[in-house]
C-alpha cells in the first residue's frame, strides 16, 4: 500500500478527532479527475456485533471489467472510538486500513460504505481513507448524512445534486430503474462525474455497487465466524 497506509488514526477524544478533521480536510483532492478506466476497485465495509463492542472490517477488491473478486483481506477488533455523529469514520479507520495492508495490490479505486464530501464537515470515511492511503476514493452511501435533493428520475443512470449549505456535495444516483438512489460523494482524488461513471459501472444488476455486497457479505461472515470462536474459547 502506498506510504501512510498503516497509519492508525486513534484521537484520545473529540476535540483531538476534530482538530485531525480540520488538518487532513485540506489535504483533500475534490477535483480528480481519476482513474477513467481502473482495472480493479476495492470495496469496503464494516460489520458490528449487535452489543457495538466487536467488528469486522473487510475489503474486497474485484476486476473492474468481470466484476469478480480477485482479492480480500479482513480485519476483526474493537472499535477505535466511541460512536459521536460527524466523527464515525474514527471507530473504522484503524481496522480498515489494517485490512487493506494485507492486501498482496494496490487497488485503483476505494469505494466505501458511506460518504466522503457529503459530510456535516465535508470530510467523511471516504475522504479520510483516501487522504491518508492516497488512493482515489469515492463514497456510496445507502441513505443521506447531509443535504437536500430532488428525487432523479425513475430510469437507471439518472441523477440529481446533493445540495447542503448552498454546495453541491454530491449526487442523488438512480442505479437500476424504479430502485432507491444511492447517494454518491467525492472521497479524494476523484470528479464526481467520474465517481457517477464509476459506480454505474459497478451497479449492472442490482442497486448497491458490488464492492459494497461483496464486502458486506465478507465483513458479516468475518465476524460471525470471531463470534463463533469467542463462543468455543468461553
């Protein structure tokens, strides 16, 4: 992974989680333009045992033309901070990026299971993955964290801003027709007409890219399986 990746960022409270935000945001590449054409893209997400105590951070990277998964790696621990709006990318960072330092490539793209510049301070996981790996990153998150839109039109590629505080801080994305938008934002070093493109291409059949599903399913199975583990040890 390029340099910086195993960086840990483990603030001792709220106030030094902050004062990293407003360090790193300037750091951030909003305009890109990116990889066009990526031969591989790595999703990641993060599964939490149902007391909040346990997770499993996971990323799987696949090829961008046959949208198989090539590589995965997966990380299980405790959340590095506790749970404050605004600063969540914190609990994840450290397991995430322990996750893709057993990576074996380099990927060309990070998708991630959130936002990046739709973000209460405009700098959210996928902005602070992508500046402290210096990877391209984008964010696609399910619902939205911040802004107001109009609803796209039904059809699948179809789009329309995420506007919050007069900026645009992303797009509100139809991937398949009739379907739920997602909401995709610039993580770094990316456009956001590039990071539209990219999970378009990503969507072929369902609504979620499928560096999302197939990091969702690995994160969950992950920590099932340190669960089970924990179980036999007691």
């Amino acid at each position: 992974m390029p340099a910086g990746s195993g960086e840990a960022t483990g603030p001792g409270g709220v106030a030094e989680a902050l004062a990293v935000q407003e360090e790193l945001r300037p750091l951030v590449d909003l305009v890109g333009p990116g990889p066009s054409a990526p031969a591989t893209m790595a999703g990641l997400d993060v599964a939490y045992s149902q007391d909040g105590d346990l997770l499993a951070a996971a990323v799987t990277v696949l090829d961008a033309r046959t949208l198989e998964v090539t590589e995965s790696a997966v990380s299980v621990g405790r959340p590095a901070f506790d749970y404050v709006p605004g600063l969540f990318a914190f609990r994840e960072l450290p397991a995430l990026l322990a996750a893709l330092d057993r990576l074996t490539v380099v990927p060309d793209l990070l998708v991630c299971d959130g936002h990046g510049l739709a973000h209460p301070r405009r700098f959210g996981l996928a902005c602070h993955l992508g500046v402290v790996t210096g990877l391209p990153a984008i964010g696609v998150g399910k619902t939205p964290l911040v802004g107001t839109w109009d609803p796209p039109a039904d059809q699948r590629g179809a789009w329309s801003p995420l506007r919050d505080g007069g900026d645009v801080v992303g797009r509100v994305l139809r991937t398949q027709d009739g379907v739920k938008p997602v909401f995709v934002s610039v993580g770094h070093r990316m456009s956001l007409e590039n990071a539209t493109a990219q999970v378009l291409a990503l969507t072929p059949r369902y609504r979620l890219p499928e560096t999302t599903r197939t990091a969702d399913r690995l994160s969950r199975d992950a920590l099932a399986e340190a669960q089970a583990q924990a179980q036999q040890a007691d």
